[in-house]
C-alpha cells in the first residue's frame, strides 16, 4: 500500500480547483521553484541518477519531499557536492529507481543506514525513506540488516505502488514492458516517471510577476486573500499544467513499449499536459535510432530534452578537478592529471546531460544550467600563486628524484582511487585501491561506493582494458564502506573480460563467507552476480593457490585484525621480491598479521582519525595516525602510507589534510584519491607531503586548532560508523 497525504480542506479545495496555481503565487503559499539535477550522467558505465529538489516548502503540508531517481553507490556523494544538507529532519525521502539493476540501485544500505543512524522521528504514521522499484527489488535485501533494521523501525519501507500526491507534484509511474513478457507484475519492468505540477494561469503569472518587480522580492503580496486571488481570473484565461517525465529504456527489449504507449500521449504535442522537460535515459544506439528520434519530436517544440547514456562525458566535481590540479602541477606521474571535460553548451533543446546540471523550473520559467555552488572551488591557480619559491622548492625535489632513481614506471603500482571512511567528503571517496602487479595482472583491495566512477575518471579511455586485466578483489571486512561499489564493480569486470575474450580466466573475490550471502544477491530473470565471480573465502588457506597462480605471488596471507567481526588484513609477496601488506580497518593489529607483514616494503594502514581524537578511535575502534605509525616501526615497514581519512575533530570533514601527527617522520606519507606510487617514490614522497601542506594546510589547520578547543569540552563523543 502506498501512503497518501492528508490535505486540510483548503488544500483539497485548492488542488482540484482549477484556480490552485494561481492563488499560491500570490500567498506564497508553494514551492517558488525546484530543480532537476543530475547526480549522474551514465557516462562510461557509471550510474543514471537524478535529485529532484524544491527550493521552498510549501505551508499545506508540515514535511518536506525530496526525490531521488535511481540511488547508485556514488549517488549519496555527488548528492552532498551538490546541495549539503539535503538530508533534514522532518523531511521525506523518496527513492524512484527506474529499473532493478544494481547500478540503480546499490546505495540504498548505505542510506537506510543513514537514516536509522540519524533516527529520524516517524510521526503521524511516516515512513521517511520510501523505495519505489520493480517489483523483485525487496527480496536481495531481505538478509541485509541494514534493511531489515529500518523496516522495522518504521525508517524505510519498500512498494510497487507510484502514487505520491503533495503540494508540490503529483508522481505517478509507467510500465514499460520487456518484449514477449505476458506476467503482469515482474521482475524485468521498467518504471518510467511523471512529475505533474499543478496548474497555474499564465495571465496571472503575469500579472503576480510584475507585481514582485515592483514591489521588491521581500514583498510577495503575502496579505493577498485567497477570495481576491481567485476574483483575480477572469473566465477564458488560459490554465497551464506542466510536467517532467523521466524515461527509461534500458534495451531494445523494451523500445516498442516506450514508443506505442498511450500514456505518453498525455504529455506529447496536443495532449492536456505540457511536458516542460524529458528526460532519457537509455544507450547511445538507442537514442539516435530513427524510431526514437521520432518519438522524441512527438513532444512539443518548447519541450527541453536531456540524455543521459554512455557516450556523455564523465565530468569530476570542480573541487576534484582543482585539487587534482594543484597536485598534478607538483608531479604528473605520482599525481596524474585528470581528464578537464568543458561545459556542455546548453542552449539546444536536445542536450547531453552532465554531471552537476540543473535543470530549473518554476512557472513560466525553465532552462539548463551548471550548479552555481560549484564554482566557489575554482582556486586552483591561485593556491599555486600563493606558494612561495614554488619553482624552487620542485627543483630541489626533482634532484633529489634523480639521486634516489625514481622510475615511474616500475612495478607494482599502487592507485589510490578512495581514501576516506564512512563519513562522506566533498574529496575523498570511500576506500579503493588498485594494484597493478605488472602490465598485464592488478588487483582491487576494498570496493567502497563510488569506487566505479573513480575507474571511469582515472583511466579513462583505458577503462574496459585495465578492468579486464582484475584478477582479484579483496574485501577486508563487512561494512558497507568497503564494499557498497563491489556488485558494480564486479559487474564491469566482468563485461569487460567478456568484450576482451577473457571470460575463460576467473576473477576471485576474496573476502569472508558472510558477504555473497548478504550483500551479492542477484534478481531473478534481471541479473545474476554469481556468473561475474568465483568466491575465495579468506579464512581458508588452503583455497588460496589459484590467486597464487593468478598474480604471480609466492605468498599470501589473510590474517586477522581487531575492528570488527570478520576483519581481516592482507599481505603479499611477489616472485620478484617486494612485498605489501594492507590493514583495511584496524584498532588493534594480532600478532599473526605482524608476523606476516614483517619487513614488508610498503604497509598501507589505516589513520581515522588526528592524535587527539583518541576518545573516537576507542568507541569505533579505528585508528589514530600514531597508531599507524607505530604499527609500521613495529612491523618494521620500509615505508608506512596513512589511507582512510575520515571526518575530523568537531564534525569539520578533512576536506585536504589532517592534523599531522608529532610521530611523522620521512617514511610516512598521506594517500589522496588520485594518487599512483611505486616503491621508487618511497625517498620523495614525504616531500611532497610537506609541499601539500604548504599549499592547503596553515589556514585550514588554525581552523581545526578553534573547533577542537569546543569540541573537547564536549561530554558525548560520537562518530558515524556502518555497521553490520
């Protein structure tokens, strides 16, 4: 069953009333506008994911909606670089995923948890997080406890049912079926979606508009009766009724239900709806065929049309990009540089979607644009500009790389593709990092959300080709950070092997039993992710020679950590003599895993948290920065990188640099997304680490100094962690 909201009289009145539009214009009484922006474009693969946002609450209704089509695993992180604090209390959140597929759909733990994390209140019957899909989605998550926990509580609930009624929209769905498909109700559907404003006079508009103009934007007739509102419209005047449709055509399967569909007729040229915007979501090849070129123009000529699909560009966030170009400027080769994608010209009707774009709407008024909070984040030359003796201070690292025979491209490489935790950031994504063992054999250790994109934005044209080389993923433990990107990941291995001819060579994925079980169920007649893997469990060693074989390793061991149930670290050496170890999440290190890391030549640990925060790392059983360094002169490690950089003191995000710790010394560096090392590197990185924060850190890092004098006074001390 769906829920319906409970209009006062007025309301009701109002809403069917032909007049409604019209009479909140002039009290101010509806949203002034809201916004279509694009969470992600489908580019190379990545997710097809939209935020639907009303700039203004309306008074007939005590919450506030927000919806969300299609939730991926890197949704929740482009969401928060787009609007921050689009989450709120008394606010509820609808998740309408156009199809079952897991590139659709594989945030949506990771927000059922944010939402029984933050405890949301459920009044008046509420549930705040609701998932429309297909039917078929309830069941892979029936074991996850995530899920379960917020069905329980009343936080989240799953339907079938689209019928969403406020004061902002009317959202209904269209099934679109697979060809040859007779079931009424199935797993392979396809939901399209509508979103109905309501009507408003365009002769009033008008009049209301230039009213505003005059009067000054603070003064919005907000005395204005609703008898004299109404008295304003004159028989004959001309009623307006807009709508938004998001289409979804994932296949040719599902081509003939799209185009011979009589629901669409509705919003199409001479239908009683004007579709103000159209959005597709399909393939390239679909989109320029003949037949829905043809259904495209069936829409009137006013009719703004934006495409998401493979083919558009996979643009970064302005702060990424300008991040990634400070650091690039210091070393191309251990800060590679980042593809600049330029805006898209947004003047025609058909338009390639981007990352980051808006599309506005209020009465009588819509068009495209970039998010303007994004361009506060063009500071990159100018962060250049400030560094003093900045030439210099190169040269003299560039020396010293001479002297130490550096070689960029020596074997391994390390790719740093996410190094923060939990809490999300604006620049660091949940953990990934790719090991590339030689030019033909890599391996992923952790798979957290968004770990595909990173893929797309790192390699880029040679996307397909480094997927296809994967021969192992590691999955050190059960929270959803490290793994809420692996059935999207695995998904893409597994295409690529397949266009590459490689399905004959298996990727193993190495992680505890627990985690197919949970977390890697597949829908039926949808998608099966069992053909994209062949599992390794970590605690049995005796499984282990075919990855062996696979990477060319004399060694491999899996040994356990104190962090939570079933969390284990890794560590490998190779036939040709280096070695790596890697913590995942760790409190405490067991004797077993510093016995097999001994000397290793790079250990990459875990550094949640600065020094002073020694209180969190106690109740979360993380890691401090002296804790890692330690653990490394423990193991004895010829060189210790710090990864899993989480929120810093007092809720203030690490946005570039911690607080560095008084245990620091030149065998220690700090990981950022985007970063590829090898052993070569070991004598100059911490040079480069100093450079950094010369660049990023005195400003931020006073800063902290003030919020963590507060935040010490504090007597409760919590940090956001998923958990199992």
């Amino acid at each position: 069953m769906f829920r319906v909201f409970q209009f006062c009289e007025t309301c009701t009145r109002l809403w069917n009333g032909a007049n409604m539009m019209s009479v909140r214009l002039a009290s101010g009484d509806v949203p002034r506008s809201f916004r279509v922006a694009v969470l992600s474009n489908g580019g190379k693969g990545t997710s097809k994911s939209l935020a639907v946002i009303a700039d203004r609450q309306s008074k007939f209704s005590k919450y506030a909606d927000r919806f969300l089509i299609n939730y991926s695993d890197s949704a929740q992180r482009n969401w928060q670089k787009l609007c921050t604090g689009f989450v709120k209390g008394h606010m509820d959140l609808h998740v309408l995923t156009t199809n079952n597929s897991c590139e659709n759909t594989g945030g949506i733990c990771m927000l059922a948890t944010d939402y029984n994390w933050k405890n949301y209140p459920c009044h008046d019957g509420r549930t705040p997080l609701t998932v429309y899909s297909p039917p078929g989605l309830v069941d892979i998550f029936k074991h996850r406890t995530e899920i379960v926990r917020g069905m329980m509580n009343g936080h989240i609930r799953f339907t079938n049912s689209v019928q969403i009624d406020n004061t902002m929209c009317k959202v209904r769905n269209i099934v679109l079926k697979k060809s040859g498909d007779k079931k009424e109700y199935s797993p392979t559907d396809v939901y399209s979606y509508v979103f109905e404003m309501p009507a408003y006079d365009e002769t009033n508009l008008r009049v209301h508009n230039n009213a505003v103009k005059q009067d000054g934007e603070d003064n919005r007739c907000d005395d204005v009766s609703e008898d004299h509102a109404v008295s304003d419209i004159q028989a004959g005047d001309r009623l307006r009724r807009d709508a938004i449709l998001v289409i979804d055509c994932p296949s040719e399967d599902y081509l003939t239900s799209v185009i011979k569909n009589r629901q669409f007729q509705k919003y199409q040229r001479g239908g009683s709806v004007q579709a103000c915007m159209v959005v597709h979501m399909s393939t390239s090849h679909i989109l320029n065929s003949r037949r829905y070129r043809q259904f495209m123009k069936r829409f009137g000529e006013e009719t703004q049309h934006l495409l998401l699909h493979e083919k558009c560009q996979t643009n970064v966030s302005p702060l990424v990009y300008n991040l990634n170009k400070v650091f690039s400027h210091l070393n191309k080769d251990i800060f590679p540089k980042l593809e600049k994608v330029p805006d898209p010209d947004l003047s025609p009707k058909v338009v390639n979607a981007a990352n980051y774009m808006e599309f506005f709407y209020s009465p009588g008024n819509a068009h495209l644009r970039m998010n303007e909070e994004m361009q506060k984040y063009e500071w990159g030359d100018e962060k250049l500009e400030s560094v003093p003796d900045l030439d210099a201070k190169l040269q003299y690292i560039n020396k010293m790389s001479r002297i130490a025979k550096t070689d960029p491209r020596a074997y391994p490489q390390v790719i740093f593709l996410g190094t923060g935790g939990a809490s999300i950031t604006k620049n660091r994504n949940q953990p990934c990092i790719v090991v590339k063992v030689s030019e033909e054999t890599s391996f992923i250790m952790d798979c957290g959300g968004g770990s595909y994109d990173q893929m797309a934005h790192f390699f880029n044209k040679d996307l397909e080709t480094e997927l296809a080389k994967v021969k192992m993923i590691f999955i050190s433990h059960l929270h959803l950070d490290h793994h809420a990107g692996l059935q999207h990941v695995l998904k893409k291995c597994y295409e690529a092997r397949k266009a590459h001819g490689m399905l004959t060579q298996p990727l193993y994925l190495m992680a505890c039993r627990k985690l197919p079980a949970f977390y890697l169920q597949s829908v039926p007649e949808f998608y099966n992710l069992k053909e994209y893997y062949t599992f390794i469990d970590y605690f049995n060693p005796e499984t282990f020679s075919p990855v062996l074989e696979a990477l060319g390793l004399k060694f491999l061991s899996c040994d356990d950590v104190i962090h939570c149930p079933y969390s284990c670290g890794i560590v490998i050496k190779h036939e040709k003599g280096w070695s790596l170890a890697y913590t995942g999440d760790v409190y405490e290190l067991t004797e077993a895993f510093i016995k097999s890391a001994k000397k290793c030549d790079l250990l990459i640990h875990e550094a949640s948290y600065e020094d002073q925060m020694s209180r969190k790392r106690n109740i979360n059983k993380h890691s401090c920065q002296s804790n890692a360094i330690l653990n490394g002169q423990k193991i004895e490690a010829e060189f210790t990188v710090l990864s899993h950089l989480c929120r810093s003191s007092g809720g203030i995000s690490t946005e570039i640099l911690p607080r560095k710790s008084k245990f620091f010394t030149d065998k220690n560096f700090f990981a950022h997304d985007f970063t590829k090392i090898n052993l070569t590197h070991r004598p100059i990185l911490h040079l480069y680490n100093d450079l950094i924060y010369d660049i990023f850190g005195e400003k931020e890092l006073i800063e902290k100094e003030k919020v963590l004098e507060k935040y010490n006074t504090r007597r409760k001390n919590f940090m956001f962690d998923y958990g199992v």
